[in-house]
C-alpha cells in the first residue's frame, strides 16, 4: 500500500532549519501501516533534507560549515544570469539533497538514539515550502 501526505512549513531562509521528526512520525503512525518506508522529498532547488542531532551546537556547526565551503559572499554564475542573489542556496542545497527515505519497523521509524529528521531551508527570502511524504508498506 502507498500513502502520500504533505506537511508545510513557513520558512525564514538563510539555513533555517526545522525539526521534522514529530511530523514525519505522525505520519506513520496515521496511516496505519506497521513496517515498510517513509520517502520525503522537496520539491526546492534551494533547499534540503538530512538528518541530524538536533541540538544548537551541531545546528551551529552545520551553519557554520555551509557559510566556509559555500560563502554568499562569493560570485556566482547563476545570480550573475537571474540577478536573484541565491546562487550560494541552489549550491548548499545539492550538497545535501531532496530526499531520504527512513524504514519504520512496528509503526516507529528507525532513527538512532540523537538522530532527528531536518529540512532546511538555504534560499535568501522567507517562504512557504512542502514536503512530500510517501508511506510504502504492509
């Protein structure tokens, strides 16, 4: 069986980043499946998805190294054609990627003890964004 669902989020961009977790764990446990996948997927070339520990010092961290290896303060070919100043967004989130997918065993999902579920959002500008959320299993 499939089930697809969505959840939305109000974004403030600048690698805002959101704890999923809960949400995608509803989700599970709606749609009344006992064991198979969940795929998440955004539909955003400026933003992502990964997972995590949750807590303000990695979250920091995790900034931080987006802003060394991909600065907005460098030129980018793509502003240069859009003049939309997110190029250092569109590169931060393929770095990362779209989708996951986490198996669910007995109706939870098999994250690791400080393992969460994140999106972020690298665009420059605050935004309503979407996830797909895809339930596949028995």
């Amino acid at each position: 069986m499939v089930q697809t669902t969505y959840l939305k989020l109000s974004m403030r961009g600048n690698a805002d980043i959101h704890d999923i977790t809960a949400e995608v764990e509803q989700a599970v446990a709606k749609s009344g499946l006992k064991n198979g996948i969940v795929t998440l997927f955004c539909p955003s070339s400026t933003s992502a998805l990964t997972t995590i520990e949750y807590e303000p010092g990695v979250l920091s961290d995790l900034c931080r190294l987006f802003d060394e290896i991909v600065s907005p303060n460098r030129p980018y070919q793509h502003n240069a054609r859009w003049g939309d100043g997110n190029g250092h967004s569109h590169v931060r989130a393929a770095l990362l990627k779209a989708d996951l997918t986490i198996p669910f065993v007995s109706g939870h999902l098999t994250l690791g003890d400080w393992q969460q579920i994140i999106y972020v959002d690298f665009d420059i500008r605050p935004r309503h964004r979407q996830i797909v959320v895809q339930i596949m299993g028995e």
